[in-house]
C-alpha cells in the first residue's frame, strides 16, 4: 500500500506574529480560507485517500490538525513528545507504517510549501512511489528558476528512465545552501535541481539506511516496534508503546533526512518536477502567493498605501496606513505587530527569541 | 483687564491617527497624563486666573476641552461655527472682551505648542502686555535654534526698550516659511526670530487694524458687537448674537492674522524669547518630547525593537515589534495604525484626505 506521510510539526516562528508556538505553522490560513494543511491534503486526492494519509505533529499541534481535516482517521495522527527535526518523525512514521503492512511504500511530504500546479505534483509522486519498488529512495527535485541561496541543492547523476514524461536521475550529491556565487553556477550547468524535502521510498528501505546511518534512531524506532507487534490498539492507547516513546525520544539525535540519510544514502534518485514550487519559510516568500497591486505591493485586509511600493501587508482587523516607504512587511494581529523589511524578515525569529526570554509567552 | 485669549480649534489632521475630527487636536494626551489644552491653561497660572482664560472652538470641541478643564467659565469658551483662520477666530474673542472692558488686553496663545520653561514663558508674556499698553501688537518671537523651513521669521528693527531682561525691538518684516538656503541666512544673521503664533495687544488696537486691514471681518465684527451690547445674557443664550453669527460667519474671508494683519500693521513690536518652544505640528516634531533609548527611539507604548534607530513608536494596546528600521514615525490605535517616515509626516495629512473622499468618515 502507498501512503503519504505529512510533516505537518513546526511552529514556524519566523510567521510570527501570525504564527504562535501553541498552533502549527500549517494550521494557518495565511493566503486562502484554507489552511496549509488542509490544502496539503486536499492536493492528495484522488492519489491517497483519507485512511492513506499520515500526519506527524506534535500532540496539541495533531489536535488542531485533526479538527481541520477530520475525515483522516484519529490513529493515523502519529505524536511526536517534541520536534527532533525530520529523520525522527520519518522514522516514527516508518514504524506504524511497518506495522500496517510490512511491503508499504511512503511518500515523505510537507505542508508549508506551496505547489500551484497539483496535478503535476500528483503525477510527480505517482511517478516517485513506481521508482521506489526498485528499492530506490526517490527525492522530487525542483527545476530551479532563480540562483536562490534558500534552498539546499541536488546535483544530477546518469538518468535511469523516464516514467510519465518525468526523467528519473541518480543523485550525484546534495549541496547546502549555497552563497550566491555557487547558485548561479549550479543554475547555469543545469543539472541541479532544489531539495524539495519532499521523498518516497519503500519503508524498508528506509529502515534499512536508519540501521546503517543513524543506529540510535534504530535501535529506539526497533524498541518502539515491538511495542506495536505485541498490542492490537492504535499506538494511542497503547500503554507499553507511549511508556517506551516517553523513554527513548529525549535520547535521539535531532538530525534532519538530508544530512542523517540522503547524503550518504545507496541508492538515491532525483526527479526534477517544475509544479509551480513554493517554500512559504517567511513573510518575503509568501508575497508571492497574493495578488499585487501595479506597485507591487500585495495585501490582505485594509490597508491604505500612499507612494508605496512592494509591501507585504497583512491586515488584522484595523486599517493599516502607509505613506512612502518599500520593501516592507508588515504584520498585524490582534495582540502584535510587526513591520520589517523583506530583507530582514528571517530575524522575526530573534523576536520570538526575545520575547520568550523576557517572559512574554502570551505572545509567542 | 489682562486676558488670555487660547486658540484651540483645529483637529490636527497631521497627527492622525491619534487625532480625530470630533477631537480638538488639543484635547489629546501625547506625551503626557495631561492634554496639551490642560498643559496650555495650567503653564497660565498665576498670570491668569481661570476667569480671565478665553477659548475659542467649534462647538463641539468646546465642549470636550471644557471638560477637560471645568474651571474656565462655560461663558468664557467662544464659539466658531467654523474655523476660519486665525484673524476672524481672534475678532471673534476681540469683541467679546470689549464688551467686557473697553480697556482689555488680550495674550493671544496657542495650545499645540510645547513650552519647556514656563516660567520665562509667562514673564515674556507679561513683558509683552506692558509694551502692548503703547499701542503695539507685540509677537513673541523665538530665538531659533537651527535653520528650521517649517516656521514663519521675523526681522527685527531697532531696539524699543528692554523689559525684565527682554530686548523688545521693533518688527521689520515677516517672512513666510523660507527655503533652505534663506534659512540658514537668516540663523546667521542673528536678528531673525521664529514667529510663535503669540501675540499681545489692547483689544482696541487690534480692532483699529481689523477696520484698516480687513473690512469684511470688521463690518461682521461690528454687527455682532451690536447684539452684545443690546443685551445682558451671555453669547451662548443670547439668540440675537447667535442669528446674526450664523449669518455673517461664512461671508468672512479665511485668513491668518499674520497675513491679515500683522505683515502691514503699523506698530508691531517682537520679543525674542529663549524658552524651549516647539509646535507640535507632526509626529516628526513631537519625538522630543519623549524620552528616547540610546539609538534615538522614543517610544510610548509596548515595543520591542531590534537593530532599529531613531523610531518614534506610539502604542496601542498591543505590542509592536520593528527589525531594522531607521526614521519612521509608527502610531497604532485601536481602529487604524499608521506608518510613515519621519521626512514623510506632513504626508499624513493625505492619508486623512483620502478617508474622507472614500467616505470612511469613522476613521478620521
């Protein structure tokens, strides 16, 4: 059986002041009167059904979730007790997944990114899942439009096929965020695609680069699997598994799938997708997602714009004057606001950062 | 009889959001528990007694500054049907206090200016009430501090005399708001003075100018003196004085005493006075009056600011976060937030302009 497995943790603090630690960054309505989760999954369908679907969060973030889209099944809300970045959750999905069906193949997905053409994402996927039977682990690569210093890069190796009109590469390696000067490079020699963060693979064969590359995650998801072959009930009100989960996770190592897998994995595989792909990391990037006045300048709410030009504007319920200024976002709430420059809009999280440390969690 | 004589309509459309067209611009509280009405008739005493402090507003404003500060007689607040500039405004009050004392003399003053050092403020106003006793209209002049192009100047003449340490000279010239250039010409040449807005001078003497200078305001001025006479109840019961009021009102020319009168009147004296005077005119001109941390940022409210200098923040209710910003003035308030740079203020009146013409009449 096929499944998706949505990454939907993360309280994305560079979104503040939309974005609070008690919601997950995905349960926000930022440009749509649906949230990003619930568009995530709405773009899944007719490829996975709602029993098909994942969703690895936090316990109080997977209620939220849950009330959002309820037609996917309690027991397929997998808790994490606390973000360890993505190769943990990957893992704790595996696990259930392992136990539902020992051949089950899963496709890694996210919730904060926008994808504006969703059939040839779904064809994308399809495409993925049908190279992962021959044990591959698969990445969806985006074909690069800019040299962007925000995205990680994978280099192309030798093609392997072509399924549905989507060329299938080995991967030569991946490439961190790179400085300007590499990314202009990588654009031109054209044989790099953007780390979508997006995988599918065979649980496994996934398993298998766990035991390899990150044992104690291995060693704690193989501890967790016994708890779930000895019980017949959801791993929710399964005793013996939440009292191994309590135990083992503080001791895994936080490490994302790219660095604790992908890079020094076997058998790696890109296909570079163009689907309209959009990284919703921070209010800069988002401003693309609205539509925008002829100067450039994209709101949402009232907002009354003098002599200015390419401003982000997120209105609460007040109106929002501007005279003469540009490349700004500004961001308003009921109880904060924050104005910054676009460039600058990565520090909102030294914000968030300050007002914990001052005690402000009702902000936060 | 000495009188003060407070000018105190005017809603302040520069210092939107906070000030509001049902609001007199002066009954707001910037940068103090006080109003800066109330900091206007409390920096009087002991020169005036409450009964000897005449206002003059628009209906509606005099009823919010008059309960601001309930121990000005009620008879004493004078009603404008509308504002129309200094020059009727001070007929207005003019005839009032002939028809109290033939003999009077009246401090014409404002209350949207700040005044650091009251107590040389109110001997420079008593200087002037001398001088006016032979026949002039005495402006206070302020000895400028920097090449300012937002204030009016006056040239003075040779010396009349000297008064508790004030130099009083004649006037030679008023100049309008001058250029940069000019401005710096003037500082240097020393014998320039900012004009304040403040005048002193016997009724009658200002009333011979009305009849010289401005015969349309002194018929209009006459025909009112008429109903006053004829009767012994106060303007505000006597219905004649009010018939006549609305008649002649709208056929009298806008018009400041400074162009009206002053620039042509015969014998015009300048005190220059040294006593921390600003006009609080825009938010640019009013972050002085806070306290300001050591990168320059003055700020009212809850703010957090990171990497950002020479802000004025005046708050709400909610916080407001800045990452790096320079020089703008941010005002929030519970139904509209403004932002704009400090070089820019003057623009707000814009912003306000536009509410109006888009009927959002709630908002200005």
């Amino acid at each position: 059986m096929n499944y998706a497995v949505i990454l939907a943790g993360g309280a994305g603090t560079r979104l503040w002041p939309l974005s609070r630690e008690r919601l997950p960054k995905t349960a926000l309505r930022f440009y749509s009167d649906q949230s990003m989760f619930q568009i995530a999954v709405s773009r899944l369908a007719p490829l996975f059904t709602p029993e098909q679907i994942i969703v690895v969060a936090g316990r109080g973030h997977a209620a939220v979730l849950s009330e959002q889209v309820p037609e996917i099944p309690l027991e397929n809300f997998i808790i994490e007790p606390e973000g360890r970045n993505t190769a943990p959750a990957i893992g704790l999905a595996a696990i259930h997944l392992a136990a539902r069906d020992p051949e089950a193949r899963m496709a890694v997905l996210t919730a904060d990114h926008h994808i504006g053409d969703t059939e040839t994402f779904r064809r994308a996927v399809a495409a993925a899942l049908e190279v992962s039977l021959n044990d591959y682990l698969v990445t969806l690569g985006i074909a690069p439009t800019e040299p962007s210093t925000q995205y990680g890069y994978i280099e192309q190796g030798p093609q392997i096929c072509e399924i549905d009109g989507f060329k299938v590469f080995r991967t030569e390696r991946f490439v961190e965020k790179p400085q300007q000067e590499r990314a202009e490079d990588m654009l031109e020699q054209g044989n790099y695609s953007w780390n979508s963060g997006m995988f599918m693979w065979k649980v496994s064969a996934i398993m298998l680069e766990f035991q390899h590359q990150m044992p104690v995650l291995h060693r704690a998801l193989q501890q967790l699997q016994v708890t779930l072959q000895s019980s017949k009930s959801p791993s929710r009100e399964n005793e013996e598994y939440n009292r191994v989960l309590a135990e083992v996770w503080p001791s895994i190592p936080r490490q994302s799938i790219d660095y604790g897998v992908m890079e020094m994995a076997r058998k790696v595989a890109v296909i570079p997708v163009d689907m309209a792909w959009l990284d919703i990391g921070n209010w800069s990037s988002m401003k693309v997602l609205f539509s925008q006045d002829e100067s450039g300048n994209a709101v949402k709410g009232d907002a009354l714009l003098l002599d200015s030009r390419n401003l982000m504007v997120v209105g609460g319920k007040r109106l929002i004057a501007i005279v003469g200024l540009e490349d700004l976002a500004v961001v308003d709430t009921d109880d904060a606001l924050l104005i910054c420059p676009k460039d600058r809009v990565g520090d909102v999280r030294r914000v968030v950062a300050q007002l914990k440390e001052s005690g402000r969690t009702d902000l936060v």
